[in-house]
C-alpha cells in the first residue's frame, strides 16, 4: 500500500528562487484553469466577480502554502478538493452538481499532476526544467477545459436521476484512484488489482452510458412526434370549429326563411314564395369552394387553407388530379397541406409576388405534391430545417420537420429548391395499397 | 409529324377543339395532323388497323364505349405506351381507375384555350425528348432501339438484354454504362440488373415497381433513395409559378 501520508511531492524548492516563481506562476495558471472548469458547470451570472476573484484568490494561497508548507500527497489532495467544493458554493446550483463538478473538476486535474510527476521521475529533471513541465502540464489542462467548453450542448446544472449517480460519480473517482496507481512507484499486486477492477467497472459504465443516450433519443423522439399531434389536433379543431359555425348561422336562417315562406303561403302569394325560394337557393350556391376532387378529406382541408391563404393576401392557383380515394391517411395529408400551405403563406407575407402554387398529382401509385411560392431574404438553413425570418425559430423549424417525418411513413421524400427567390417543394408519397403504414391516431 | 387523335361524342366539342389546335398549330409553326373520332370504338378500330397517335384527348363518358374502357384497351391490350392521353371530362372529380391508364393530363369542360395549348405544348416535349435511339454494338455492327420501344434493360453476368416491346435484344456492356449513355431522366435505375424505362411503369412502389406487362421488378434497398430522386426530379420540370 503505498505511504500516502508520508510521500513527499518532487516539487520541494525554495519560494523565491527563479524555480519558486515559476512554480507560483503555474499555481496562478492552474487556478485560473480551475476558474474555467468551474464555468462549464455554473452559471456565473448571478455572482459578483469581486467574489469570485477573491475566492479563487484564496484558493490559490491555500493550495500554495499547502504544497510547500506540507507537500505530503494526501493533504494537497484532500486540501484542492475540499476547496474546490467550497468554491461550487459560490454559485446558485443543486447540491449534486456541485459534488459531480468537484469530483469532475479534480481527476483530470490529478490526472495531469500525475502525468507530469511520471515524466518527470523518468527523465530526471533538476528544478528548473521541472517547472516547465509543470506548466505543460497546466497547459494540456487548460486544452481540456477548452475542449469541453466547446463540447457541452446542455446545461449541466440538472436533477440526476439516482440510478444515475453512482456512474457518474464513480467515474471520476476511479480515475483518481487508477492514476495514483499507475503514477506512485510504491504501488503492490493488490492495489493493481483494485484498480484493473475499476477500469473494468468503468467500461460498464460506458455500456450503460451509451444505452441511457438511447433512451434519450427516444424520448426526444417521442416529444416530437406529441408535438406535431398537438397542431394538427389544434387544427382540426379549428375547422370543426368553423363548420360548426357555418351549420350555427345555416340553422338560423332556416327559421327565418321558414317563418318568412310560412306567412307568404299563409296569405298565397305564390310568385313572391317562388321568388323568395329562387333566393334561397342562389344563397347556398355561394359557399366559396376553390376544389372539389372528389375526394373529401383534400377538399376540406384545400378548401380551408386557401381560403386562409386568401385572406392573408395570397392569390392561389391550384392544379389537383387525384382519385377520390388516397391510400394516404387524411391526418397525415392535414400535416402536410396545412404545413405546407402555412409555409407559403408565411413566405408571402414579406414580398410583393403573393402567388401560392399548389398542385397534387397522381401518377403511377405515386402521389406527387408541388407548393411554390415567393419569399424575400435569406433563409436560414440550419442542420437541413429551415427557420422562419420571423422571431419564433424552433417553430418553424418544426413545421417543415413535420412533414418530414409524415412523408417519411409513405417511404416517401421530400425536396426543397430555393432559387431565385422561389420557394419549391416537391414531395412523393407512395400511394401504395396495403403499406405497412402504422397510423399515429 | 405529330398526330392528335380528338375523341368525344359530341361533334360540337369536337369541332371546337379542331379549331383550337389548329390556331394553336399556326401560331407555333407545327407539322400536327389533326383526326377527329366520334366514338370510342371509332378510334379503337383505326387503332387496331394499324394506325399511330402521338396525343389523344378523349372524352370520358361517351354512350357505348366510355374514355376509360377506350384508354384501357390502348395501354392493355395494343400495349400502347407512347400514346398520350389526355382526358376530357365535364366533372372534375376523376376515379381511381383513370388514374390506372397512365393519363398525361386532364381537361376539365369547358376546355379553356389555355389549358389545351398547355397539354399540348407538354405532349410535343415528352415526344421530341423520346425520340432519340439507344445505340449499341455486337461484334463489329453498330445496331440502334427506339428508346421508346424499350421497356428495361437486363444486366446478365457480362452481357446486356434489351426488353422491347416487340422482343428481347442482347450485347456485350455494363449496365452503368448503358446509363451514363442514355443520359436524360427516361431510364431509373432500380436493381443492379434493371434500368427501366418510366413510360412502362404502371405502378411505382417504395420497394418494387410494376411494369405496363405486369411483371414485378424489385427495387433494392440501395436504390431506393435514387428511385425517390428520379421521381421528384422528372416531376419538377412540369410546372412553374
């Protein structure tokens, strides 16, 4: 077992000789290094910088005077992790990711000691050259802060689930422990054993790491999926609700013109009832239809989304040659027009050219459907979604996205061309009989 | 010259479109010869004799034998496929089963000027782009297929089978060669042995396409994405805002 408490550090030297200075140069750097690490972790906004420079400041003199004054291995071990446990207090987080921060923080940085002190020890440097490597070493340490600063996408201040926690805490820890293995010279089988167990258990970890990032992705996946039920639900909605209004004012005309025909039979005025019935008449011809395909579900919702675009300002011109029957699921073409269509609208909105062409063809079982519009200034294009030039990005990243995945289901494909100033859409769907479609209702 | 059979029941409508496409020849300066049909078994039987049609605008209910039952004899039984349909109906609903006859368009009643120059002008650029051959040689002759007889080609080990419709042709080649030669969107690759022709597909499916003669040719998961491709590809030239 190796002498912890009695081993000494190699870094014994005298505090003002030029090897002194450089050495508090590199304590100086590392700690500054240490500041980084803590701002992957933290938020450091709400904390004053005077705070935050005086804490590091005295972390910095503790460290020091402990490395000289004691230079026993465990102290300046024990010493850098309580004090960088005390600085995560600095910040306004949950208690678990400060320990996770503290542990995450300290095995690179022992790692790194160690690392150094090994090649140090084989190549047999006098003071002077040791300080440089030291501060090598600091700076292999300050590329895997930055590494990792770049790296992160989430925001690492999160509840862990408890099954989690010990993975994720072990790993640094083993670490620590299988660099001082590897790194002290006093070292016996067992302890070689204890940590050749270690590194076995971390591999477990990974396994485990990795299949909890699938899980994720199925969630994810999940959410998604609710989220585009959730607009064509709303959607559907909102044209039930209009036809229900429209049945709403039919039924209260009926009474009327009842009321209006029954008095003028009552008094038999026959020309004034027929008159008075030609009028009806003229009045349920003029419900505005811009389609009738024969196929009910396209009409209702073609119809509802010109007549949106229309009164966007939008002037729509449509072609439509499709059976009366579509092997496609009427939920899945509501995503796609109505995505479609508000994509247009939306384009429209800021040009002058407000022509919107829609077309839906049928041609050798393949369903073909074709949207064209203007649209003025640069779209962003981000990881193949296009964002919106108005504020709210995620969303309309969402609708194109939508109908990604509801083309998808038809093995279909979807191809976007924007040239010109032209937005253009083409999709293919099967429209085969039979398909293993898996409906979504 | 380019032929347009007009079929419909009712002479006033047929004399009507004579006229359209007749300014409509004038003013681009076309070689169209224009024959008018006023049953659907009149034009099955000048057909049967024989006789070609590059474009047929064909009436859809007509008493006795409707446009549908017409079209259907011409892309099932006289195994037409270069024949362009173009459908003439007073309603604007269509059913599943005109959908099957491979139409190139449809008309609504009353024909608009418009809408007519429009198919026609589509049927003229559909035909010049089909009326190249494929050239290919045996031993020391160079021999040449209408690209619209061929219906696919086979890759057998080295040699290449050309399926027409009349009969089957073979040469020495490779499949991606015959590809790159044939150039255009005509031809899809669907099978590391199959290039097949678009006209004669009837029915196209994620994972296997239906060719006008029935037979089922697989589409391998591999060529799946570049099937999907041709497809849209070959469908955006159509229309503009």
């Amino acid at each position: 077992m190796f002498d912890l408490f009695t081993l000494h550090g190699p870094f014994s030297t005298e505090l003002l000789s030029p090897a002194g200075t450089l050495f508090i140069l590199n304590n100086l750097f590392r700690i500054y290094v240490a500041y980084r690490f803590v701002g992957i972790f933290f938020d450091r906004s709400g904390v004053s910088k005077t705070r935050e420079m005086v804490a590091f400041f005295l972390y910095f003199l503790i460290n020091s005077t402990t490395y000289l004054a004691f230079n026993i291995l465990i102290v300046t071990m024990l010493t850098n992790i309580f004090s960088i446990f005390v600085i995560t207090f600095l910040y306004k987080s949950r208690l678990s990711t400060k320990v996770l921060a503290t542990l995450l923080i300290y095995a690179p940085a022992l790692c790194v000691e160690i690392l150094v002190y090994i090649f140090l020890l084989s190549l047999d440097f006098d003071g002077d050259m040791a300080n440089l490597v030291l501060i090598i070493g600091s700076l292999i340490l300050l590329l895997v802060v930055m590494l990792l600063e770049r790296a992160k996408a989430t925001s690492l201040d999160r509840e862990i689930k408890s099954k989690s926690w010990l993975p994720l805490m072990f790993i640094p820890v083993a670490s620590v422990f299988i660099s001082l293995v590897l790194g002290m010279p006093l070292t016996s089988f067992n302890w070689v054993v204890v940590a050749l167990l270690f590194l076995l258990s971390i591999n477990f970890i990974a396994f485990y790491l990795y299949d909890a990032l699938g899980r994720y992705y199925v969630e994810e996946n999940e959410k998604q999926l609710l989220i585009q039920q959730n607009e064509a639900y709303s959607r559907q909605f909102e044209l039930i609700q209009q036809s229900q209004q429209s049945i709403r004012m039919i039924r209260h005309d009926m009474k009327n013109h009842m009321m209006t025909m029954n008095s003028l039979v009552a008094i038999g005025d026959r020309q004034e009832l027929f008159e008075y019935m030609k009028k009806i008449n003229a009045n349920i011809e003029t419900e505005t239809v811009h389609v009738d395909t024969g196929n009910h579900y396209v009409d209702s919702i073609l119809n509802y989304k010109i007549e949106e675009a229309i009164r966007s300002g939008a002037q729509v011109k449509v072609e439509i040659h499709i059976p009366d029957k579509l092997n496609i699921q009427a939920f899945d073409l509501n995503v796609i027009i109505g995505n479609l269509f508000d994509n247009a609208i939306e384009g429209c909105k800021e040009v002058e050219d407000k022509r919107i062409r829609f077309d839906m063809v049928l041609d050798r079982s393949m369903l073909f459907i074709k949207v064209q519009n203007h649209y003025d200034g640069p779209l962003n294009r981000q990881k193949g979604e296009f964002l919106s030039t108005k504020g709210n990005e995620k969303l309309r990243g969402i609708g194109l996205r939508s109908v990604q995945s509801a083309v998808s289901i038809y093995d279909g494909t979807m191809d976007v061309e924007t040239k010109n100033g032209v937005f253009d859409v083409t999709i293919l769907l099967y429209n085969q009989a039979n398909s293993n479609v898996h409906s979504n209702l | 010259m380019f032929r347009i059979a007009v079929c419909d029941d009712e002479p006033t409508i047929v004399a009507d479109m004579e006229r359209m496409l007749t300014r409509f020849k004038e003013k681009h300066k076309l070689d169209l010869e224009i024959v008018a049909f006023l049953s659907g078994e009149e034009l099955c039987k000048t057909l049967e004799s024989g006789e070609a049609f590059h474009l047929l605008y064909l009436d859809v209910c007509m008493k006795l034998m409707d446009g549908i039952e017409a079209s259907r004899k011409i892309r099932e039984e006289y195994m037409d496929e270069s024949l362009q349909i173009v459908y003439v109906s007073s309603s604007k609903s269509h059913t599943m089963q005109m959908f099957e006859n491979r139409p190139m368009n449809f008309l609504p009643k009353p024909v608009a000027e418009e809408a007519l120059e429009r198919t026609l002008l589509k049927a003229l650029s559909l035909w010049e782009r089909n009326q190249s051959d494929f050239e290919f040689q045996i031993g020391k002759r160079q021999y040449r297929v209408k690209i619209n007889e061929i219906m696919y080609f086979e890759s057998d080990n080295k040699k290449i089978l050309i399926h027409t419709i009349v009969n089957t042709l073979e040469f020495y080649g490779k499949l991606s060669l015959v590809e790159k030669q044939l150039g255009g969107n005509h031809f899809v690759w669907i099978h590391k042995s199959f290039l097949v022709n678009y006209m004669y597909i009837r029915e196209a499916m994620y994972d296997e396409i239906i060719l006008s003669t029935g037979l089922r040719l697989p589409i391998t998961q591999t060529f799946r994405k570049g099937v999907r491709d041709f497809m849209v590809q070959r469908r955006k030239g159509d229309l503009h805002v």
